[in-house]
C-alpha cells in the first residue's frame, strides 16, 4: 500500500504531500529555497496545567527550518517544515524532537479547473502552544496529553462551470494518535464534501453545501471506542466590502449519529491509577470509596498512591465482561456549525476576528464533538520597517455531543497490597465531556539584519474540564518565551 493510502503510517499523507511537489518542481518556472536554523528558551509557570500543583518549568529548543516556494506558471506551492529537539532543564522524560510540516500545491489543469493540495502535519508537545496553534485551536486538545501527532489531508477540485458559477468537491483524511496515551481515544476521520458558489455581484458570492464525515475513535482506558457518521449542509455568504476588507459567513443544521463498537465484552489494561503532573501513579486501593449503585469499591474513586510508576508498568491486557442490563448503546443528535470571519488588511495593520462552530475531527474523546472558538488577532507590521508587534488571543470549548458512555470498575485487591479491576459496568453521561480553553499572545518581532530575527512573547493559557462529569478547577499557565532565527540567502532555482 501506497504511503498515500496507508491511514495508520503517521508520516504517509506527509511525505504524499512532499513527492508532490518535489516532482512538480521539475516543471515549475522558477522556485526559492530558503534554508536556516531556529533557536528558543521558553519559561513556564505551570508545565502540566494543574490546578493544585503547579510545576514550573525551562526548555532550550534548537533546530533547522525549510522553505520551499514556487509561484510561477501553472503549478505554485509552498512548504515549510520546521524540525527541533527541546530539552527540559527541571523536568525529567519529556525531551524530544519535535516536527511541524506545512505545505499547500495548486495547479491550474486548465483555465477553469483548478487542483489544490493542502496538509498540515505536527509531532508536538501539547504541554506549550504557539500563535499558530491558538489560530488552529490545537490548545483545546487535553494540555495533560504531553505528545501527539496529528495531520490534515484534503484535496479540492474547484471548476468554473460559467463566468458567475463555480463548483467544487473535496476529500480529506484527519488523524490524531496521543503517544503514551492512557485515557484519550486515539481517531482518524475521512470527510467528502462539495460546493456550489454564486456570484451575485463584483463584491458578494453566495452559495450552498454538503459535507459527509466518517469519525473511527479507537478503545481507550475506561474508554470505549465508537464510529460517528454525520451530514452537515450549510448555506455561505461572502462579501468583500473593500478591497482590503473581507466578510464570510456559513452555517446549516448537522445530523450525527454515534454508535459503540460491540460491548459484549471489553479488552483493556488491569491498571487502576491514573496521571499527576505528568507521572503514572498507581491507585491506593483504602482510598477506593463504595459506589451504591454496584455496592462495591470502583475504580474511578480511587486516590493515588505516592511514588510513580514507568508507563511500561500497566498491566496485562484483559477482557472484562459487562454487568447485566447495563450494554452501552447508541445515540443520535441534530445539531448547528457554521462560522463567521471579519479580515482587515492596511498598510500598517493586519486584522481578524472569527467566529467558528465545528465538528471536532481530533478531540481525543471517544464520541463526535463539536469545537466552538472565537479568535482574534491585531498585526502592527510598519512598512519599510524591521520590527512587527502582536496581539492574539483565543476562547474554545469541545462538548461531546451525544450520550455518553462510561465504563467503571469493580476494584479488588490483587493479594498483594495493590489493586486490580475486576468487573466492568457502565454508566451513561447525558453531558459527555467538556475541555474549555483560554489563549492570549502578545510578542515583538524585531530583525536585526536580512538574515537574523528574534521574537519576544508573553503567553497565557487558562483550561477548565469535566470529565465524566465532574468539574475540574481552572488552571493557569504563564509562558515567556525568546526566540532568535537565523536564516541563509534565498536560493533560486
């Protein structure tokens, strides 16, 4: 199989995307590389986002970037990677390389058909955020989560079927995979959609569409794995009040249906504990309180033992059976997603507010989401001169729209002083799982020469959870962040 095809190969839709353009590049006119090298310190006042035990944190960040350009004839594309190692100064087990690939191809197969490729690929720390992420609402993924990949495959055709009517259909593939995951269900999602615009007028188009999701979220720990289907068609409006003012606006009704993989029975680790402050810990089994409905200790009223334990040390695998009557089921909602964006571009000022209300493709939960965010950000970049400022700040929330399923556990004693779990039993959440997130950057860009940069930046993010239904407090995080970059002269080719 093709590394195109491949939906579990976390680099194939990537390097699909590179061959692309690497082979297109022969037939280009002209294109620009453009090499260099980035370097970062970052502060942290709360590593792992929580609420009661705050733990700060220094990081170094080294590492080479690439731009590769072309924008000439038919064919234009841009990709930009940028690959690092960050490295802990106060933290033990959380250094690694990181990975970030950009990258956009558009070909005009004739005057009135166009092929665009787009994909977006991360090998990130979610315990730190970037302006690019908030924008993304990649910070309302769980902050506990301290490593994830995550990419973006779409392909779109777009085809003028007159000189006032354009038509176009897309495919895409979305995968999210949490490394060392414990309790995040790990998705992939294929979407098809299409389009058909109209233009009224120089300045407004209107139009209509259809999308079509199919979301596979695999079995994580107390949590069940599940496939959602949804349909979403939605009505579009865009205005450009000026030449340098645009208006867009959608949205439409959502049908979603989820349903459980088969319950019969369930396969997980014997582990009962859970994560702090990044750590495994393994469950006092005395702390383990009596739930009425079962008449026994369960699993998810345990407190946590003292002393970590390595992620290699879950447990075997085993396969629980579920108690009598209590099968998890099947659920169906109707719901709205739409958007609306206001973008500003003067001579000194670049601005934007947007509004968005979407399915969530790679929330980590183990049904359908919806991913609800306001962002905004204001760009003061002087023209002729070599410093910028900015401001960006960002709310989101990720609700999980249908029912959800919890699956609990009988806690007994393993003979030995610790814990096991022994039957598993369900209960039903009418209001899923909550993640809300807060975001605001403000930096200074300034260059220094043609080649050397640097970025000063003030970060915050506040984050708030229920899970399963309970409320989890606020938790702050404070972020200053110095990053020099250093780059070569464009080569031409």
């Amino acid at each position: 199989m093709s590394p195109c095809t491949h939906s579990r190969d976390l680099l194939g839709a990537s390097w699909c995307f590179v061959l692309l353009v690497v082979f297109a590049a022969g037939r280009a006119d002209a294109a620009d590389l453009l090499l260099g090298v980035t370097s970062e310190y970052s502060y942290t006042s709360n590593f792992f986002s929580s609420a009661t035990n705050a733990d700060p944190a220094n990081s170094f960040l080294f590492g080479p970037t690439l731009d590769f350009s072309n924008e000439n004839g038919r064919l234009t594309y841009d990709l930009n990677y940028v690959g690092a190692y960050q490295t802990y100064v106060d933290q033990s087990g959380v250094d690694a390389p990181e990975s970030r690939l950009r990258g956009r191809a558009t070909y005009e197969i004739d005057s009135r058909t166009t092929l665009r490729l787009t994909d977006r690929f991360r090998d990130v720390s979610n315990l730190r955020f970037s302006r690019q992420d908030i924008e993304l609402a990649d910070t309302a993924l769980d902050p506990n989560q301290n490593r994830y990949f995550r990419n973006d495959l779409e392909i779109e055709v777009i085809h003028e079927l007159t000189r006032l009517l354009e038509f176009s259909v897309h495919g895409a593939h979305h995968w999210t995979d949490f490394r060392q995951n414990l309790n995040r269900n790990d998705s992939q999602a294929f979407e098809v959609g299409s389009e058909v615009r109209y233009r009224l007028a120089d300045r407004h188009a209107v139009g209509v569409g259809a999308t079509f999701i199919n979301q596979d979220f695999q079995e994580a720990l107390s949590r069940l794995g599940s496939v959602s289907n949804s349909i979403t068609t939605y009505l579009l409006w865009n205005w450009d009040i000026a030449d340098n003012v645009v208006f867009t606006a959608s949205g439409g009704p959502s049908f979603i249906r989820s349903e459980y993989d088969d319950t019969d029975r369930v396969t997980q680790n014997q582990f009962v504990g859970g994560r702090s402050g990044g750590d495994l810990f393994r469950a006092n089994i005395a702390s383990c309180e009596v739930d009425a409905s079962v008449g026994s200790r369960v699993a998810s009223n345990c407190d946590l033992a003292n002393g970590p334990i390595p992620t290699s040390d879950l447990g075997p695998r085993q396969s629980f059976d579920f108690g009598p009557g209590q099968q998890a089921g099947d659920d169906s909602v109707v719901t709205g997603f739409g958007a609306a964006s206001l973008r500003v571009n003067l001579a000194s000022w670049n601005l934007q507010t947007t509004y968005s209300r979407r399915q969530s493709t790679t929330a980590g939960g183990g049904l359908v989401s919806s991913l609800d965010q306001v962002y905004a950000e204001a760009e003061l970049a002087p023209p002729n001169q070599r410093w910028s400022t900015f401001l960006a700040g960002s709310w989101d929330r990720r609700d999980t729209l249908t029912k959800a399923t919890v699956v609990d556990f009988i806690v007994v004693n393993d003979g030995g002083g610790g814990a096991e779990r022994s039957l598993a039993f369900t209960t039903t959440n009418s209001g899923g799982d909550r993640r809300e997130t807060l975001t605001g950057i403000i930096g200074l860009r300034t260059a220094f020469t043609r080649n050397q940069a640097a970025t000063f930046e003030f970060r915050y993010r506040r984050t708030q959870g229920s899970d399963q239904g309970v409320n989890q407090p606020d938790a702050d995080s404070y972020f200053a962040v110095i990053t020099f970059d250093y780059t070569l002269d464009p080569i031409h080719f």
